[in-house]
C-alpha cells in the first residue's frame, strides 16, 4: 500500500471515518483507487463510477464493517441526501459482479457493510 491515513472509529464493530490508500492489492483482488482500475484473478472488472468507489472504500477497509451514511458519503461527497433503498441497489449490482471470483460483500443491520476478500475455489 502506498500512503495511508487512518482515523480511530467510534466503535470497533464499525467505521465511520474510513481508511484512505491509493492501491488495494491483496494478490487476486486489486483496486487502483486514483485510475478507477479494478481487477480480479487478473480479469478487469467494468464497474461504474458509484459502484466502482463502493467497491474501492471497502476495499480500503477490507474486513471491516463500513456505515452505509459513510459509503454514501465518500461515493457523492454530500451531493446528495442518504438514500438507503439506491445504496442497497448498487451493493446488490457489486455481489453480482464480485460473485464469481468468491468475494462477497457483508451486511450486518445497523452497522455497516464489508468487504470479504475469502475465496474458496
């Protein structure tokens, strides 16, 4: 990882603040957060721009649970109002993509979302 800026949550179950790392890479999954570049097992994977920083801010806090309001957040920068049913869509679009290489994205209710980078083949 490059350079990286952490900032303490207020609880160890969830992060708020999150993470900040310009590449991901834990030797299948690999995200360049600065050039929008997502891989798996080497296959690039064609995300869109809100999809594709979902996918980067969990994979900046891999294995770690993400608030939704904080993933809304880094996604339209306060742009626009949290919106939990549109939040639910895109992550439900990354399971999609991210299932056939064996990633899948946790939701634990009123806590957060994570990334878990498991694969079992």
């Amino acid at each position: 990882m490059l350079e990286q800026s952490v900032h303490p949550p207020k609880s160890p179950l969830c992060r708020k603040v999150i993470n900040t790392v310009e590449l991901y890479d834990d030797g299948f999954l690999r995200v360049e957060h600065s050039h929008y570049y997502l891989t798996c097992g080497g296959i690039n994977i064609k995300l869109g721009r809100a999809e594709f920083l979902i996918a980067s801010i969990l994979a900046q806090n891999a294995n770690r649970f993400i608030t939704g309001e904080a993933i809304w957040n880094h996604v339209w920068e306060g742009t626009r109002p949290f919106n939990q049913e549109s939040l639910k869509v895109l992550i439900c679009n990354l399971r999609r993509q991210f299932a056939p290489f064996g990633i899948t994205i946790e939701t634990m209710v009123k806590v957060g979302y994570k990334l878990v980078p498991d694969r079992k083949f």
